[in-house]
C-alpha cells in the first residue's frame, strides 16, 4: 500500500492520496463499491482509485493536487483533450440558452447530420443517452426486423450492461474475470450465441445449424474492451457474408471506435467491403465529447420501423439533449485530419517506448493496434481472441500500473483496456510519459 503512494524524483505526483482515501470511504456509504461504473474502482490493480478535481488538455489535477498525465480520456470520449475552448465555448452558449426541452431542437439536428456525412453507409441515426442504450435499441430493432431473437456476440467484446450482451463481456467483467452477470434471466442469456472471436468457420457452424433463428450477429468494428484485438483480414467480410445469406442482420459496435481510429471510424479504415457495409452501427464516447449522448444508425429501410414511423418502440426524455448534442458537435467538428495525425503521433510514440522499456526490462509484452487506438498485453502476441487475452499477467500490470500513477501518469486501471491519448498530448505531456515508462518496466518486471 505504502509503495504505491511513494514517487520517484521529478514526479509530479507525490502529495499522497488522503483526500482521494477520505472521499472514497464518503462514497463507499452512499454508492456501492464507492465508484458509478465498475472499472473505475482499482479492483484489479490494488490501491486507492483518484478522486479528480480537475482536467486541462492532457493532465488530470486529483482531490490531493497530484497532477497525471491522462491516458484514460474518459475511456475515450476526451479525443480533444479537457475542457477544450471550442468545446467550453460551444456547451456554454448551449447551456444559456436551456437545458433540455422535451421537444425537437436543432442542435440535435446538426449532429446527426455530422455523423450521417461522416460514416457512408449510415442514412439516419436515433440519439440515445448511453453506449448501452444504443447497442440495447440495434438489438431490439434488429428483432423487429427479422421477427428472429437469437444474437450471436464474441467472447471479450463488450457492448454496455444490455442483459442479452452480457455473456462473456469485455472492459469490467473482463476486468473482474467474472463469468456472467448475476441477475441476467436465463431466458435473455438463452437468446445468445457466443463464440470466439477472429474465428469465421465457428460463425458459419453457429448459421449452418440455427441460420433461420438468429436476428443479427454485433461485434466491435475492432474489439477494445479485451485490450485491443483487431479484426483478422477477412473476419468481418466473412462476417457480412454470412450474416447476408441468412437473412440476419450485421451490427457494428463503433462505440468506442468511432470518430477515434478515423473520421469515420474503424469503418473508414476496413471498409467500404466487397460484401457490403454493417446494416446497424453504434455510437457513442467521442461523438459526445464527454457528455452522456450516443447513437445507433443505418439504412433507412431498417431504421424506418422504429416508432413514431414503425412499430419497434425506443424513446428518451433527455435524448438529443441540446447540451450534449452542441458538446459533441464541437467535438466531432475539431476532430480534424491534424487532431488524426496528432492522435496517431502521440499514440506511437507512447506504445513504442514502452516497448521499448518493457524489452529492456524482460517483460513478456505485446503492444497490438486498431488505427491509432492501442492496448498492451503482458504476454506475448499475438492475442486473437479472450482465450488468448485472459492468459496475460495481470499482476505484473498492476505492478506497472501503480509504478506509472506514481510517477504522475494515469493508465486505464486494468490490462483489459485500451491506452486512450488526445491531440492535447503535446511534447510535454508525451515526455513526461516517456520518463516514467523504464520505472514502471522495471516495477512490471519486479525489480
Ligand atoms: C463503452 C462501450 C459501450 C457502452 O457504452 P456506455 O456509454 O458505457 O453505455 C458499448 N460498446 C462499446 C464497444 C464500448 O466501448
């Protein structure tokens, strides 16, 4: 405990955690487990999770004034870095003008619009609050539109807290290696398939013998809540292949992908595929800038069934929230190819010095890669699947992890998690990374 709050010379952290202890042990009385999204407790790396006060550009400021270079972003939303001006400046003029109306308005108008021109095969979109919501509505309205239950998901991608999606999840129930979620009705967890990822003659097994029942197969346009496992050449082709030939529908989770690997996401990147494009797509983080605002789109004819123009019902009081929409629109407007070519910059030169130091250090590593977005494994690679992912050790990134929050740098606190970085990383911010990377090697490595 003690040696996680010691700091190396040059650190910008060091005025301990006493107040991030004391607001944790207020928050355990009144939340469960003290924290509102599981991975945020240190579960799987020891210690006292951070109470932030603050955020400017790349660093985070906690209750104790500690100062870290962030490399969680908000788990990937903070794609500008925090409380950028355009941003401020675009939520203010929103918010002095009203909340939230309970009627259409045409912020929200705009970002659909933003994100329709940006991700080709999308004709219209439905603005939902949370990644969950939107992946919970493209399941939903996939149903609607095969009159099918069954969903196919792979192992290590997680899709929100949907009931049905829960099954061998990614981020957080990877994180706390927790087989399922309890309170999942038998009956939902009994209208999912789940199978390997990266693995197409599994998929096409799962349609040869139950093809008539299943509505869509949803995946991540390139998993990232295992770590990041890029989708083999050929995996998602395969995947629209076969969901094409059996009349089910296929439902990309850009969640976490979008508007981050590229301005169109991991889509722009991978596709346009000769097969086709995903008939649904998800929507979420980046799009709002660090507001609770998401989405799912796709082709017109099947969005057409959604209630008030068809019979699959989806509502929201705060959806389309104003303030959220200027939020993500100011967002995703500064996301320019620069902010890309930034974000692509930093992202390299972070994973290759840590390899580097990792190397040096005799740490089992692998760093693994969707456009700039980047995890590493302690184990090596390649990682194709959650089997492969669940045999890192994770105690040595936990020794990692606590060496790099002591020399004033905040990782994702679980080896299950993507490395996320923004165009405010600047020289500075990167370098003060770099220094930190040979402590935190040798902590991986025991020394
Ligand atoms: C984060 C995430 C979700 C869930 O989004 P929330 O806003 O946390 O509900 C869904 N799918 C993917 C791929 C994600 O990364």
């Amino acid at each position: 405990m003690t040696s996680h709050v010691v700091s190396g010379p040059g650190s910008v952290a060091g005025k301990g955690v006493a107040a991030s202890e004391a607001l944790l042990a207020r928050a355990s009385a009144v939340i469960p487990g003290g924290v509102n999204s599981p991975v945020r407790a240190f579960g799987a790396v020891g210690g006292t999770p951070r109470f932030v006060a603050s955020g400017q550009g790349a660093w985070l400021t906690d209750v104790d004034g500690n100062r870290y270079v962030d490399l969680i972003c908000s788990w990937g939303p903070m794609i500008l870095g925090h409380a950028h001006p355009d941003v401020l400046r675009a939520v203010q003029e929103a918010a002095a003008r009203g909340f939230s109306f309970g009627t259409p308005s045409e912020n929200e108008v705009a970002l659909a619009e933003e994100i329709v021109t940006r991700v080709e095969p999308v004709d219209q979109v439905r603005l939902v609050n949370s990644g969950t919501e939107a992946t919970m509505s493209a399941i939903r309205l996939a149903r609607g539109y095969t009159q099918r239950d069954v969903v196919v998901k792979f192992a290590g991608c997680y899709h929100g807290h949907v009931d049905a999606l829960l099954a061998s999840a990614g981020s957080g129930v990877a994180t706390f290696a927790l087989p399922d979620s309890a309170g999942v009705p038998k009956s939902s967890a009994g209208e999912t398939i789940v199978l390997p990822y990266n693995d197409i003659a599994a998929v096409e097994a799962t349609f040869a013998g139950r093809g008539e029942q299943i509505a869509a197969v949803i995946t991540e346009a390139a998993p990232g809540n295992m770590g990041v496992v890029p989708p083999a050449p050929g995996f998602t082709e395969g995947l629209r292949r076969v969901t094409r030939d059996h009349g089910a529908l296929l439902i990309s989770d850009e969640v976490m992908t979008g508007f981050r690997c590229s301005r169109s996401g991991f889509y722009g990147l991978e596709g346009p595929y000769a097969a086709g494009p995903a008939d649904l797509f998800t929507f979420g983080k980046v799009m709002g800038g660090g507001f609770p605002i998401a989405a799912f789109g796709g082709r017109a004819d099947v969005m057409a069934l959604l209630a008030p123009s068809g019979p699959v019902y989806q509502a929201g009081t705060l959806s389309g929230n104003p303030v959220a929409s200027a939020a993500g629109l100011a967002t995703l407007r500064g996301c320019t190819d620069e902010v890309y070519d930034r974000l692509g910059t930093v992202a390299h030169t972070i994973a290759d010095a840590a390899s580097e130091a990792l190397t040096a250090a005799s740490v089992p590593h692998t760093v693994q890669w969707a456009g700039s977005m980047f995890s590493i494994f302690f184990r090596e690679g390649p990682v194709r699947s959650y089997d492969d992912a669940k045999t890192q050790d994770t105690e040595a990134f936990g020794r990692f992890f606590h060496a790099m929050l002591d020399h004033g740098v905040h990782l994702p606190p679980s080896s299950f998690e993507a490395w996320f970085v923004s165009a405010a990383h600047d020289e500075a911010a990167v370098e003060h990374v770099l220094e930190a990377l040979p402590h935190a090697a040798r902590a991986a490595a025991g020394r």
